[in-house]
C-alpha cells in the first residue's frame, strides 16, 4: 500500500535529513584526519669535522619543534638545523647560540651556509657574478662550533617551518608575534634538550637583529631565562636611521653618509683617494654630525655661503657631482646615491653590499630596479638544498620556503598596540627591548658587526641607534669590515667575523 502524499514528503525529508548528518559526520571525520597533528619530523645524522683547529665530533638534527599553547595543543612547528656535540655530558657548561636570518621572512639559509654552520657556499669575495651551477660547498673549518652548540632557526613561513591544524601563518606574522614564537621556542628546546643550565647566546642578521632585541626582553623579562651575550650582524633595531625612501626623514641623511663615503671611495670616485679608509669614515662621521646635520635642520635659512660650502663637502665624501647635490638639496637620498653614483658608465651599485653593479636596462631611473648584490642567491639555495639531502639526510616531500611563504610579507603587523586599542603607525624600533633586557642582566653584552659597503643597515646607524636609548656603552662592542649586509661572502671578512664572534662567546663565558 502506498504512503499518502504528506507522509511520503516527510519520510523522504527525514532521510535527507539522516543521511546530511551521516554525511557530516563523516566529512568531520574525514576533516580531523586531515588536520591531525603528526609527529613532528626529524632528521638525525652524525659527523666529524675540525673546526677551528680542533676535531669534533657532532650530531645534526634537522627536524620540527612544536609550540603549544597554554592547554598543550600544537600551534606551531619550528625547524631547525641543530648541530650539537658528541658526549655533550662530559661538557654540561657548552654554550649552545640560537642563530636566525631577517627579513622578515627570510630562513636560516644566508647565516647557515654563508658563515657559521659546518658547510658553506663559496661564492667570489670580489663581488663579482658566482656564475651557474655547480657551486663549490666547502667545510667550514672556522666554523664556531668548536666553542658552541648551533641551532638554525626558520621562523613560520620560512624553511619548513609552518602553522599547525587550524592555527594560520599569519598569527605568527607580526613583530610582537614572531618574537613571541621565537622566545617560546627556545624555552621548549632548551626544555626538551636538557640545556636549561647551557651559557646561551642569540645572533641575528638584519630584521633578525631587530627580532633578537624583542626576544632578549621576552626571554630576560617575562621567562626569567638570562642571556651570556648577544650578535647583531648588520643592525636593524631603529628603522629611522635605515629609511632613506621617507622624503622628510632628515637622520638618514646622516647615517647613511659615512655608507656613502665607503662606497665612493671602493669604486674610485673620492679623490685624490684617501690613504687610510677607517680615518676618512671618521671624518665622515665628524662632518656628518657637526656640519650636515645642522644644515638639513636650518632648511632655507641657511646662509649661502654655508649651503656652498656643504655642498663641497658632499661631493668630496660622496663622489656626487656638486650640481646634482645642489639640485638634491644636499639631500642625498640613499637609494637614490646607489643608481648615482656610476650613473656615467651606465651601472648601479649594490643596495646590500656597494660592491657589487648590474647593468640596467633603464640608466634614466632614480633608484636601482634590481638590487646587483641579489646575485648571490641561487647559489645560497642551491647548495643549501644539495647539503640538506646529500649530508644530513632531509628526504621530505614538504617544499621549504626561501624565500618564505607568499602572503608572509602583505600580512605581516607592524603594530605594537593591540588590535582593539589606537595605534599610530612609526617607525619600527626594539632598541627600547634591548635597553630593558641589558637592564635586568648587566653581565648581557652585545657584539655588534656591520659592514662598511652596506647601504641597507649603514654602520653609522649602529652607533646611532645603540649609543642612545639608555643602552650602556660598556655593554656594547662594534666590529667592521669590508663587506656589506652579508659580509662573509667576503673571504678574508668571513674569516674575523668569526674569529671575532669566538672570542666574543668565550670572553662571556669567563
């Protein structure tokens, strides 16, 4: 007998009914097994090396950590290239230093195959193009691991670093937030290895300068963890003094001029050519601060007599010609200096490191549409992809981000207020976190290595930034050399920077 209209219409309904919420569960199902949290990979591998003179035998572990979140969820995973010493436990005082690139959004590549892991890339120290693959991946016999533990960080969105289950990359993509993450990582690592009572050192490049200042407050201040000692290479804390593209910013103009006066003087345009590089910089610097800055600062009160005798001194320490400062109003805009100054033979020079030109294809632009010292970036990847499978194993499916995830840099927050409070936008500064954290642990020191031809993080700025803001000065110690942003692509640079940074963990571990 069949079903009445109305009661077939019900019968029918209730099946679609039963058979979505079975359909649902399933899909829920299916959903949490897609979202289900593995175990966090690892690669192990063991080694020998000489290093520094001395034979050591190590462990490389390249593989995941994970954050949890205060009711132990994963959040987040880290990897790292952790490079440890065998027999660890006859040695229980080793120093272990966290290392970590800039940025932000740049993975551990340039710092771990450039200058301080146990392989490195061989590129010309003369700043010319390293050519095509093959590229030479050397040992790195002075490597420091002969005086520390290495642990290479990749931040979320960069290397094989990602955000876990429901969690997003762009909770982590914020200058509060990374160093949040960061600060967290090296609780749970030194937690998960044992190294609660290990001298600890961080050392960062350019926008990693500015995380390692943010993380050293976290670490000092809220996790009660003390550092032995800090490495800044290539200074990024306050962007005032690096931000040559802002019209009105009138510091740049003097921190940027004694990059300026270096560049000048390695492509042959400071004549007649200085007899000693360091003494003229000085004077760059005497000239900068005593004479520029006052001229900017008085605008068109100043005299003309005044504004010609600047302009002079300008071309001298720079190379310019006079009518094109004079048309600058001897403002010399750093990027704009970079495409200026070799504009006659129809080069640019580098924006990381001067010492490199690339040929344009456009000689009328104000600024560089390419940066020539970008050239070296293959040859990071390449070799550090090679070594990854070849020496320690990594056989993943996972594609590792460098350069990082492609909505990491349009989603990133410069806020330092929350989101529901008023904040006005400024410029970018942790040098105020450093300040605090060199505070509460007055045996804290900071190593700080610039690059003369680097028109990125100009040196002077260093000085500027880290002789102001309450910082002590017997807390702090510059080194430079002849190089740029990433000077260790410089041989003989590459060398003292880390006998430098030995000496400097060792001096801080007396």
């Amino acid at each position: 007998m069949s079903l009445k209209p109305h009661l077939r219409f019900i019968c029918i309904n209730l099946f679609i009914v039963l058979s979505s919420t079975v359909y649902a569960a399933d899909t829920v199902k299916e959903n949490k097994a897609l979202n289900a949290i593995a175990q966090a990979q690892q690669f192990i591998s063991e080694h020998k090396g000489r290093f520094n003179g001395k034979s050591i035998n190590y462990t490389a572990t390249a593989g995941e950590t994970y954050l949890r979140d205060k009711h132990g969820k994963e959040t987040a995973s880290i990897f790292t290239f952790a490079y440890t010493k065998k027999n660890n436990n006859k040695d229980k005082n080793r120093p272990v230093t966290f290392i970590w690139n800039g940025g932000p959004g740049s993975a551990s590549t340039w710092l771990h195959m450039g200058a301080f892991g146990p392989k490195r890339v061989k590129v010309p120290s003369d700043a010319q193009f390293p050519g095509a693959a093959p590229y030479p991946i050397l040992d790195t016999a002075e490597s420091i691991l002969d005086v520390s533990d290495l642990v290479f960080i990749d931040p979320v969105g960069t290397g094989f670093s990602r955000a876990l289950g429901e969690h997003e990359g762009k909770e982590f993509w914020g200058l509060k937030e990374d160093a949040a993450s960061m600060a967290e990582f090296i609780r749970t690592w030194i937690t998960e290895n044992g190294r609660w009572n290990s001298p600890r050192f961080l050392l960062g490049e350019s926008y990693g300068t500015t995380r390692a200042a943010a993380v050293a407050k976290i670490l000092e201040n809220d996790l009660s963890i003390s550092l032995n000692g800090i490495i800044f290479i290539s200074q990024a804390l306050d962007y005032q003094g690096s931000s040559p593209y802002i019209r009105d910013n009138l510091i740049s103009h003097i921190t940027y001029l004694p990059t300026m006066a270096a560049a000048a003087v390695y492509h042959g345009k400071v004549k007649p050519t200085p007899e000693n590089l360091s003494n003229f910089l000085s004077e760059a610097r005497t000239f900068a601060t005593d004479e520029l800055m006052p001229a900017l600062f008085k605008g068109n009160t100043l005299s003309k007599a005044t504004k010609n005798h600047i302009n002079d001194r300008l071309a001298y320490f720079t190379g310019l010609a006079p009518s094109y400062i004079d048309r600058a109003e001897l403002r010399i805009q750093g990027f704009h200096f970079a495409k200026e100054l070799l504009r006659d033979e129809g080069l640019s020079i580098g924006l990381l490191d001067a010492r490199y030109t690339v040929d344009e294809v456009d000689d009328l632009k104000a600024t560089p549409g390419y940066d020539a010292s970008r050239a070296i970036s293959s040859a990071f990847n390449s070799a550090l992809m090679s070594y990854m499978r070849s020496d320690l194993g990594v056989d993943w499916s996972r594609t590792y981000l460098s350069p990082a995830d492609d909505e990491l840099s349009s989603q990133w927050s410069w806020r330092t207020a929350p989101k529901n409070k008023a904040w006005e936008p400024t410029y970018v500064n942790t040098a105020h976190d450093l300040s605090k954290a060199l505070r509460i642990n007055p045996a804290l020191k900071v190593f700080v290595a610039s690059g003369y031809y680097d028109l990125v993080t100009p040196f002077f700025d260093a000085e500027y930034t880290l002789n102001r803001h309450g910082i002590k000065s017997e807390q702090i110690q510059y080194k430079y050399y002849h190089g740029g942003h990433m000077m260790y692509v410089n041989e003989p640079t590459r060398i003292d920077l880390l006998n430098d940074t030995r000496a400097f963990i060792q001096q801080q571990i007396k």
